[in-house]
C-alpha cells in the first residue's frame, strides 16, 4: 500500500520565494493565509501541517494540495514535467495570465524538441 506524505521543504521553499517576493515577513504571511504564526515556525522546523492549514497555505500560494504530495509505493511515478512547470507558473504573482500561458507554450515546445532529439540519438 502507498503512503502519502506533504513534502514539506518543497512547501517551505515555495513558501518562502512568495514571502520574499511578496517583501513580507512570515508572521505578515500567517496573517494572509489565516495560520499563526507559530504553525509557520513549526513548519520550517520540517513539522507538517494539519489538513486545514495545508489547505489555506497551498490556496495562499494558488498551487494545488497535489503539488506538494510525494508519494511512496510501487504504482508512483514521476509527474509529468509539463504539470509541474505549469504549477509553479500558476503561483506567480508577478506574471499576468497570458505571460503564464505563453511560457508553458514555450516549454512544452522546448520539451517535445529534448524528447525528439533524445528519441533520435
């Protein structure tokens, strides 16, 4: 049976690029999300989250809860790339919609040339 766990360093990592980005400190972030500040600090110490404050925090970041799902078991696979490029486009704030659109368009296209030119060697 697979198990499911939050990757949290990935989840601390995203977190912190917003806060920086944002120029906010992490108690003005736990103000946003709706968490306190301490389940923050926790947070940072690799503690995980309870269910809620996952869900507030990946909404705050405007990612998917599946973003930050690792999985261990024999089915898993690798996401696909496409995916979670398109994740961490979708948490830009300083990117309008139609930026976001146009650099996915540009990887997946860069993408298809590094899976034919592998195919090809």
């Amino acid at each position: 049976m697979a198990h499911t766990n939050i990757d949290v360093d990935r989840l601390v990592s995203v977190l912190d690029t917003r806060i920086e980005a944002d120029g906010l400190s992490w108690r003005q972030a736990a103000a946003q999300i709706g968490v306190s500040p301490s389940l923050l600090s926790r947070l940072r110490n690799r503690q995980r989250p309870d269910l809620d404050a996952y869900v507030r925090i990946v909404r705050w970041l405007s990612m998917s809860t599946e973003d930050f799902i690792e999985r261990t078991g024999p089915q898993d696979r690798q996401p696909e790339l496409t995916s979670e490029v398109a994740a961490l486009l979708r948490a830009r704030r300083d990117l309008t919609e139609g930026d976001k659109a146009i650099l996915e368009s540009v990887f997946k296209s860069g993408l298809q040339v590094v899976r034919s030119t592998r195919n090809e060697s």
